[in-house]
C-alpha cells in the first residue's frame, strides 16, 4: 500500500439520524464525522476509557464559566452520584450559585437586549441571558458571612481553614437548611454527601469571597478573630490526592483557574517527588482559541512541555459551549455503560 492510500484509508460516514436510537447512538456515529462532532464523540469515548480503566484514574473536574446560573447543576451532580468524578476545582461563583438555588433562590430566563440601566434600578442581575435578583443575593451572602460567625464562636481556636474545608461546611448548611426538593440537586451538597472534594483556589473571586471579607471586616471591629481560608493548605491537600493516584484523569469546562489549579498538580508533583508524573487522560470543552496565550484556550499538546500531561495518553478538545457539550457526553457515556434508568 502507498503512503497516499495509507492515509485515505478512513472515509467520512455520513450520519444517517434516521437510524439513531439515543445520545449515545447518535455520538458513536459521530466518531466517523468531521469538526467538533468528531471530537464531542472522542470526548466520550476517553470518558469511558478513564471510567473503565482497572487501575481506577482520579478524576479531577475544572469547572469554570457560568454554569449554574445556566442550568448545568444536575449534570454535575449526577456526574458525582455516578461515580464519575473523584475531585472538583471550581470557580466561587458557580458554588455560590449553587447556594444560591439549594436555599431556595432561583436564577431566571431573560434576555441580553435589555436596557440594563433599568434592570439595576429593579435590583435585577444579568448574566447574558439570565436574571437574578440582587436582594436575594444579598441575602445569601449574610447567611455566608452568619456561618463564618457561628464557625469561629463554635470553635474559637480555629485557625486558618483550606477552600476545601469551607465548602464542607457549606454542605452541611445546606444539608440543615436547604429547600428539600432543591438541596438533592446541588452538587455542593452532593459532593459533601459521596465524600468529594470541592477546591476553590480563587475564593475571594466571588460572592463567597465578598462575604467572607465582611465577616472578616466586622469581626475585626469587635475585636474577635475572623475565619480565614488558606489557599496553601489547599496546595497541599490536592498534592496528596494527586501523589496517592497512580493514575488521573482531567477535565475541564472552560479553563481559567479551574483548568490550570488542575493541570499544576502534576507540575507540583514533580517539584515536590523531584519526578513528573503529568495527567493519563483528559478532555477540554471551551470556546477559547490558543493564539492569545490565555490558559483557556491552551492545548493539551502545550501541556506536555510543562509535564502537566503525559504525551502518550489520550486528550482532545472539543471547541463547544459547554451548556451543549457536557450534557450530551455525560448522557451518552451512562448509555454506553449501561447504567441509565
């Protein structure tokens, strides 16, 4: 056989949905597609392979973006009922989001052509095309800033927690006060109930971060000492997760710094055990391009000269929003292990 028959040796099947019979179906038939069909579809099937590995890969989700506010809280949660994740990193926004909905308070459609000057004069937040209101919010971030309170009058020597730890306790705070029907689907609280870890190494970058800082504010004025997160602590404790695996897998909704807290594991790894041992799998779902040298929309391959991914695994990139991607994958890859109801 040439070299030009070598390679044109895979043809393009058209997808017949005529013929399909589910997501997963449907996904399996884009494997023999082009563009970011084909790379949904190998997303899916690198989920599988992690999940089915025999040396059991941890699983480390970065969840960025705004993707509670846009309806994405059950699919994380069932990724954690399921089993198929062992470790999440996220932005403080979507767990504040999620807060914000397990104590009863909603996020709503709205729309981005609206005059937003109006919609800040009723107290409305926007979030492209979603609405929130301000005032409760508000009321969200005393009930955070009350918990740092009873924490420290609890435990009065307490001295700085990790990001780890405070959301623990905002499962509990869920679990005790929490809407009944909505507190199920909340992945904090989920991830409190299967053992989970949530990591948020950017917490002052939310509204969690804004309420800690007025508990902060008004301890120090009554001459008490205020709770205090320890990002360093975190280092540690998720450099212990990633030393005790012997393999791990990523993925990454969106990027920021949930994608590179993630890929640094494997980079702190080496510094500390003086030998690099980067991520065994890995998918991506972003919008973000690589050209601009932003975190986002870094590749695998650019992860390889770090050693934060092993150059002989299985990656890919699917450039989609995942607000369409991640339900579809998670979907398809239940179906194909067989465990849907």
């Amino acid at each position: 056989m040439d070299e030009a028959s070598d390679i044109l040796k895979d043809r393009i099947v058209p997808i017949d949905i005529e013929k399909i019979n589910g997501i997963s179906d449907l996904l399996r038939g884009f494997n023999a597609t082009s563009f970011q069909s084909r790379n949904l579809a190998r997303c899916v099937e690198i989920y599988v392979d992690m999940l089915k590995d025999p040396d059991d890969p941890t699983i480390f989700l970065g969840l960025a973006g705004a993707m509670i506010p846009a309806g994405m809280k059950k699919v994380i949660s069932v990724m954690i009922r399921r089993g198929m994740v062992d470790v999440i990193v996220t932005t403080g926004a979507n767990a504040y989001h999620d807060l914000v909905e397990a104590l009863g308070y909603y996020h709503y459609k709205g729309s981005p052509h609206v005059d937003d000057k109006k919609l800040y004069n009723l107290g409305i937040d926007r979030i492209y095309d979603t609405f929130a209101s301000e005032k409760e919010y508000r009321e969200v971030d005393d009930r955070i800033a009350a918990l740092a309170d009873e924490l420290m009058i609890k435990n009065p020597e307490l001295s700085a927690i990790s990001s780890r730890r405070f959301m623990e306790e905002l499962g509990k705070l869920i679990d005790k006060e929490g809407v009944n029907e909505e507190k199920k689907d909340s992945f904090i609280w989920n991830a409190w109930q299967h053992e989970v870890p949530i990591f948020v190494p950017a917490l002052c970058d939310s509204s969690i971060g804004i309420a800690l800082t007025k508990h902060h504010i008004l301890s120090r004025k009554k001459g008490l000492k205020p709770l205090m997160i320890d990002h360093l602590k975190d280092n540690y404790e998720i450099y212990r997760i990633k030393k005790s695996s012997k393999k791990t897998g990523v993925i990454y909704i969106g990027g920021g710094v949930p994608k590179n807290y993630i890929q640094q594991t494997a980079y702190l790894e080496g510094i500390l055990e003086g030998t690099p041992r980067g991520h065994d799998y890995g998918f991506q779902i972003t919008t973000d391009r690589p050209e601009w040298g932003g975190l986002s929309g870094c590749t695998f391959k650019e992860a390889i000269s770090w050693g934060k991914v092993k150059s002989d695994k299985k990656f890919v990139t699917c450039y989609c929003d995942a607000t369409i991607a991640l339900p579809l994958i998670v979907r398809a890859v239940l179906e194909r292990l067989g465990e849907t109801e």
